[in-house]
C-alpha cells in the first residue's frame, strides 16, 4: 500500500515520466528510498510530528534539486548544494 502512495505521489508530481520506450527517474530512486526509510519510522512512532513536518520538506527539497540526498553507512545524510554562479 505504502508502495502505491509513494509511486502516486511521484507520478503527481511528474518525477516520474515515461515516453514509448523509457522511464525517467532522475530523483525517484533516492526519493522512494527515502520515503520508505521515513514512512517506516512513522509506523513505528520512532518520528515526532516535527520531525515528520521537517521530513516532508527535506524530501520535497530534495525533489526541487536544492539539496542531495544519499545513505552512507546506513544513515540518511543531506547535503546543499551551491548555487551555480554565472560565467563571467
């Protein structure tokens, strides 16, 4: 179920589009991952509904290409990313 929500979420959301041949997921993968991640520390009380709120956003900014997401050792880590500056 919790599988179907996510997909939905990111086909909504058009991070996931397709063409006769392809599927094109930039950020899905991770995005999915980590959702996942979250929802099940949800299910198991282990998040505050601030923490929640704040998960929410760091997904969504992530969706948006304003941060980088990956594990490392098992843990969920953030990274900014710079502003590309213009050529000069």
């Amino acid at each position: 179920m919790k599988n179907e929500k996510i997909k939905k979420m990111l086909i909504d959301h058009e991070l996931i589009t397709f063409d006769e041949k392809f599927i094109y997921a930039e950020r899905a993968f991770m995005a999915h991952s980590a959702a996942q991640w979250g929802m099940d520390k949800i299910a198991r009380n282990e998040f505050s509904q601030k923490q929640i709120d704040n998960f929410g956003k760091i997904l969504m900014m992530y969706l948006k290409g304003r941060i980088d997401l990956s594990w490392h050792n098992g843990l969920l880590t953030l990274r900014t990313l710079e502003e590309k500056s213009p050529n000069v």
